[in-house]
C-alpha cells in the first residue's frame, strides 16, 4: 500500500535529516509522525519514526551512552500550573526576569547586563483568587537563541513579548525576534481563531509589554510598536508601577481566555478561595464535568448569582457562565 505523503513531509524530512541539534531533530521527528497520515501504508514508517524519536529521547537524557553528547537539563518542558502558562519573551536587557521577580514567587537573576538568564525559570503570579503560571526565559537576539525555546514557546498558552522601550533598538530587537519565530515556525497572533494550513507551523496568542513606560511621557516609543504590531494587546508596564502591574495580571488573565466560576454549597456561602477554571463560553454542565464526571450526569439545574443575573436565577444545564458567577448545583 502507498503511504501517500503529503509534500510536505519530504520537506521536514529533510530537515530533520540535516538537523545536528538533539532537542531540535527530536521535535522535528515529532512534528513528521504528527503529521504523518495513518493508515496501512504508513504502518511501517511510523513504527519506524517512533523508534527515532525513543532514541532521541534516550540521546537528550544522556543515557544512551556512546550516541551523542550529553545534555545536563531538559528545558524544553516546564508542566503547567495554575489557570495558564504564560512564557515572557524579549530581547537581552528588556526587563523579564523583573517582571517574573515582581510579579510571583520566583526568583530568577535580574541585572543591568545583558544575558544574565541562562535558563528558564517558573514562578506563580496571583491574580485575586487564580494562580497564572509565568516563565522567565533567556533573550532572543542575533547572539543568542536557545533551542529548546521552541518547545518552551509552542507549549505555552500564551506569549507576553517584552519590549525595552529604553533601548534605542527596540523595534529592530521585536522585528528580530518575530523573523527568528517565524523561522522556527512559531507565528505570534494577537488572537488565535484558527490552526494553521501547514501543519508544521504553529499560531501563539499574543501580548506586548511596553515595558519600563513609566519613561515614555510622550508615548512615542509605544506608538512605534503599534505600529510595527496592529490588532495586538499593547500594555505599559513597570515594575515600579503597581498600577501596571495589576494591569499585567489582569491582560494576562483575560488573554487566556478563561473564567472563574466559584461554587456554592445549597443554603451556604459560596467558596471563594478555590475557583474552577474554565474556557470563557463553559455551560454550566462543563463547570459541573469540571468536578466530576458522574456529577454532571446527575445535574438537573442550577442557581446563579453573577453580574447580569437575578441573584439565585434558576437555570438549565447549557447555560453559559461569564467570569465570577457563582453557581449552586442542584441533583
Ligand atoms: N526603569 C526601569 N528599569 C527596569 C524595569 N524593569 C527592569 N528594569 C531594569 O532593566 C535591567 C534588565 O532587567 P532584567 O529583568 O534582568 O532584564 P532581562 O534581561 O529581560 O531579564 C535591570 O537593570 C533592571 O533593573 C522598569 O520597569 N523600569
Ligand atoms: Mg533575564
């Protein structure tokens, strides 16, 4: 049987041939069996792509002994936490790791010389009652891109791109970072509605930090980047302006996408320390799924208090909740 493959399988696969970069051939071996088509034909190939990428892995841990140079950390993943990973990226100096010390329980190194991040480094920021999770990375510039910001990037919900708004080269530092991106096949969006054709790309929400604004009295610096990026979230940030900082929290929450639902015992007070999270436009039987399977099923109707509702509302299970409703399931 013919495995049919698309052209642009050959293509990756060349790449991937020619790639030297361990990290790098691993996700590219990953990229071509997710874009392999399965069936019969291709039995064979992916049996044989799977292989490469075990291998691969083995390679990346350093255990695989003679093959390859061994690499000390895998950097390349960090597990989610809280109601959304949100990577901050940026050229050299721009004010990232500030942003990550400021802003969560983390503490990465900040200094007034550039490349002082070598690794990422993930932090819990608060915002009111949810925990978003930020990571802190090294800078993308002309000397340095670390390979396994790919991954790092590609895996995060969303992308805060910090821009320098001291630097006398902020708009070739942004352009820069946008056409390496691309290069690595990463598309920076200021929303994501769709995936993209060539599957070997991938779309990532957006935002943009105009950061250390509190400099910028004319805006001028600000209007640059709105030029350079239309339709994108811009935000004025500095680490010395509260004010911004919840704004920060606030952006990053709603870029996400998500809401918060808190629940309600029948005849108590609701529990506001410990909210659900779920995609914005969720049912009311999602917001019960979220919490058990079974729950759900037994669901006959719920009662709402939010904003726009009869405090106590009664209603049926296809609901849609907004942000900071309060829910009382009743089975
Ligand atoms: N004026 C000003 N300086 C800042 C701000 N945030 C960071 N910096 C300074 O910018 C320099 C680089 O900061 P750092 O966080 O290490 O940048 P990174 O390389 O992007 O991680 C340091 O000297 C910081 O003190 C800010 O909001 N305003
Ligand atoms: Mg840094």
């Amino acid at each position: 049987m013919p495995a049919n493959l698309p052209p642009q399988y050959y293509e990756l696969e060349r790449e991937f041939r020619a790639e030297k970069d361990v990290r790098e051939k691993l996700r590219l071996a990953q990229e071509l069996l997710r874009i392999m088509p399965k069936h019969k034909g291709t039995d064979k190939l992916q049996a044989e792509m799977k292989a490469k990428i075990s291998k691969l892995k083995k390679q990346l841990m350093g255990g695989s002994g003679r093959s390859g140079p061994r690499q000390a950390h895998a950097h390349d993943y960090i597990e989610k936490e809280g109601a959304g990973q949100v990577i901050l990226i940026g050229p050299p100096n721009s004010g990232k790791s500030s942003l990550v010390e400021t802003l969560t329980n983390a503490k990465p190194v900040v200094a007034d010389y550039p490349y002082s991040t070598r690794e990422p480094v993930a932090g819990m920021m608060m915002y009111e009652t949810v925990q978003i999770q930020l990571i802190d990375t090294p800078p993308i510039s002309p000397e340095s891109y670390e390979n396994y910001l790919s991954g790092l990037i590609r895996n995060a919900d969303l992308v805060v791109m910090v821009a320098d708004l001291e630097a006398e080269t902020m708009i070739e530092d942004l352009q820069f970072i946008i056409n390496k991106l691309d290069e690595k096949r990463i598309i920076l969006k200021p929303e994501v509605t769709e995936t993209p054709e060539d599957a070997r790309y991938c779309y990532k929400k957006t935002i943009i930090c105009a950061h250390k604004e509190f400099e910028d009295e004319e805006e001028i610096k600000r209007k640059k980047i709105e030029e350079l990026f239309p339709e994108f979230i811009i935000i004025a940030t500095s680490i010395i302006d509260d004010e911004s900082l919840d704004l920060f929290r606030k952006t990053t929450f709603d870029a996400l996408g998500k809401i918060r639902v808190y629940t309600k015992p029948i005849g108590k007070e609701p529990d506001f320390s410990d909210p659900i999270i779920i995609p914005r436009n969720s049912t009311v039987e999602a917001a019960a799924e979220h919490l058990h399977k079974d729950f759900a099923r037994k669901l006959k109707f719920a009662k709402i208090w939010g904003q726009g509702k009869f405090d106590g509302q009664r209603v049926q299970l296809d609901f849609q909740l907004t942000d900071g409703d309060i829910v009382e399931f009743h089975i």
